[in-house]
C-alpha cells in the first residue's frame, strides 16, 4: 500500500458491474379475466400474438388482466395463464 506523506485523494476503482440473467428464461403464472378460452386451466402463452388468438383482445372488462400478461409477455416469452369467470 502506498503511503501518503501529506493529506491528499487517493482514487480506489472499483467494477461492481453484475450480469444481468436473460428475462427469457423467467417464468411466471397469472389468473386473470378474458373474453374467452379455456377456464380454469393452465394455458402456456408465448407471446403476445398467441395471447390474442388464444383469449381475445382487450375490452372495458378484460383490459387490465390483458394488460399485464402483456407487459410480461414483453419481456419474456414463458407465460403461464389461466382464464377465471366470476
């Protein structure tokens, strides 16, 4: 270690960069309203794309269910869902 005579700066760098894991790889599982498909069962969800074609588009009633299994979608492609009716 160095030693200082006099007060001065002494300039540690240090690298606490960290790898971030693949959000692809994430899976997660979500129960919400939809305008049709399968009820009460585990339907694995893809993308975005295979969300509509398997529980429909958005309304006033199924927005916010659709919603956030798309915002998920957006950033991993391992959705499991399933569609509940009150």
């Amino acid at each position: 270690m160095a030693m200082q005579v006099s007060p001065g700066i002494n300039i540690t760098e240090k690298d606490f960069t960290d790898t971030t894991p693949n959000v692809s790889t994430s899976i997660a599982g979500f129960a919400g309203v939809f305008r049709w498909g399968p009820v009460d069962t585990i339907v694995e969800v893809g993308s975005e794309n295979q969300l509509v074609a398997l529980f429909g588009k958005p309304d006033n009633d199924t927005f916010n269910s659709f919603f956030a299994a798309a915002n998920f979608l957006g950033y991993s492609n391992n959705l499991r869902l399933v569609r509940v009716v009150s």
